[in-house]
C-alpha cells in the first residue's frame, strides 16, 4: 500500500446530459481512516464512488486510489479494491458459500486464503452456508456482500449506503464490523444518507447537490454551528411549526424526531431571553403546553443549516 493518501481526488466534475452530478469535488483519505460521505439521495454519493472504483470515468478532474490513477491504472486498482454497491448485487440463487466461493475464484483466491480477514464476518454467516444468498435477511445480505467485497484481501474498501434498508440492529452489527477491520489498518471510504452514522467515521464530507459543503470530524462540524438551538415540543407540531417559521428572528426550523428543532438568527442572543420571546409567540398564536429548551446542535442540524445557507445563495 501507498504510504501516501488513500484516496485523493481533485476538481472532479461528472455530468450527465444537463445535469451536473459531482461538482469541482476535491478531498483525500488518511491512510487506515474511516472517511464518511454523508448526504441525501440524489447528492453524488454513488457517482462519486463509480468513479474512485474505476466504473465510471469523470469529465473533469483527477482522483487518485492507493497512489494509482483511477482511469491509468483502472486494471491494477480492481484488483486492490474491495467495492460494495448500494444495492445488493450478488447471485440470489446460489447460496452463501457458493457466492463467497465464486467471488474469491475471480480474484484467484480461496475462500480458507481469505479467513483472517473475512472471520469476523464470516462467524455469523457460517450457519447459513448452505442457504440461497435471496433468502437471506436484510442484515444477512448485506454482511455476505460485505464478506464477498472483502475476500480478496483489498488494501481499501468502498461501501456506497452498505445499512440503507436494514433495521437497527443490523446497522450498529454492521458498522460494528467495520471498526474491527478499522482496527486491522484497512481503510474504509463510507457512504450513507443516515447522520447519526457519521459520529463512527473519523471524518466525514457532507455532500448536497454534487458539491462537498464541510469536510471535518464529526464533532468539530457540530460544534461549528453558528446560531442558537433549541429544541421545541408541543400537542400540536404542525401548528408549531408554522408559528416559529413566521417568527421575526427565524433562521430555521425542521422536524427532528418527536420535537421541532429551531434556529435563531441571533448570534450570541441570551437563550433565556429567546426562550421568553418564543414562548410569548405561540401563546399568541394559541399554541399551549409547548417547552423550549436550548440543545447543541447534532451533524444532521449542521448539514440543514448549510444546505439553507447554500438555498439561500
């Protein structure tokens, strides 16, 4: 393995037809980093990691993987990356073992070659060996994916939305098993519309619209929120959330879960006092049995405020 970056993309531009897919996208990944590309669907993600994994060639731009160009190199890479695609893409009708054999005969390897990197994963298949890959759960599905994008022993690992889909338990077993391969040095490039996956990754790029908005670690990104927060509950949400978008110091107000979460565009304005002049809103409003509460603000409340930044461009 290159002991430079990972990964190291420059001014990539992807479009298709009209519409501009990846925008002037510049970044790197650490050597054994867990990086997290986290946006919406529609952002770029996928056409993003169709290009870093030698699928798709892009208009402008350059992006390096393990220190060899993606389009140069394209034949020496495919055979250093390990890629999984955001929808399941193995044979429903062969079974667990039969597609992880399969997979490790296209790369000249065996399955027994492979066992110290793919046994974590591979503890919890090996039960379902004989049974076909189409009968599998969701979780299932995607640890054989993963299993099989491993079997070759890549210097680098590619999951575009690998949780999209799958329940709860499965998602935390899921990135679970990428902080085991974490551990062991491989670096991870992560895709996933889900925020709350971002806090495993040890940066993350939000994406919207083709273009990177903010690339740091999770915690510095949240902490980077510029205006007050708070968090407001009531009987009534619909109502609520109308009333705090007609507020005079509005700076945003969303849906979050059980509660509305509310921006104000004051910077540095006494949370007590904007906790007074809200609470006298909705009164007027008619609105009763509503608690306001100053929170600190979470990635997903970061990446809203700059995608309302960007609308407001």
């Amino acid at each position: 393995m290159s002991d430079g970056p990972a990964v190291e993309a420059r001014g990539l531009v992807r479009r298709f037809g009209e519409a501009e897919a990846l925008r002037e996208v510049s970044f790197e990944v650490g050597p054994g980093e867990v990086y997290g590309i986290i946006g919406p669907d529609g952002a770029g993600k996928t056409t993003l990691f169709r290009i870093l994994v030698t699928l798709l060639l892009p208009d402008a731009g350059t992006a390096r993987v393990l220190g060899r160009d993606v389009v140069k190199d394209l034949w020496d890479l495919r055979t250093r990356i390990g890629y999984m695609p955001g929808r399941f893409s193995l044979y429903p009708d062969l079974s667990v073992a039969e597609n992880l054999a399969f997979f490790a005969a296209l790369f000249d390897t065996t399955i027994a070659d492979a066992q110290a990197t793919i046994a974590p994963i591979w503890v919890q298949l090996e039960q379902f060996a004989g049974r076909r890959a189409g009968a599998l759960s969701g979780g299932m599905k995607q640890k054989l994916a993963l299993c099989c994008a491993l079997v070759h022993r890549p210097e680098i690992l590619f999951l575009d939305e690998p949780t999209t889909g799958v329940d709860a338990v499965s998602r935390k077993e899921f990135w679970d098993l990428l902080g085991r391969l974490r551990e062991g040095g491989l670096p991870i490039v992560v895709s996933t519309p889900y925020m709350d996956e971002a806090s495993r990754c040890d940066r993350v790029s939000l994406i919207q619209a083709g273009r990177f908005l903010v690339t740091d670690t999770p915690t510095e990104i949240s902490r980077g929120y510029p205006r007050p927060l708070f968090a407001v509950r009531g009987p009534n949400v619909l109502g609520l959330l109308s009333a705090l978008r007609r507020f005079p110091h509005t700076a945003g107000a969303w849906p979050f879960g059980e509660a509305l979460h509310y921006t104000d565009d004051r910077e540095g304005a006494d949370a007590e006092q904007i906790g007074r002049e809200l609470t006298a809103h909705l009164e007027a409003a008619g609105l009763s049995g509503v608690s306001i509460a100053p929170i600190g603000a979470s990635i997903e409340d970061a990446f809203m405020w700059r995608m309302a930044q960007e609308r407001a461009a």
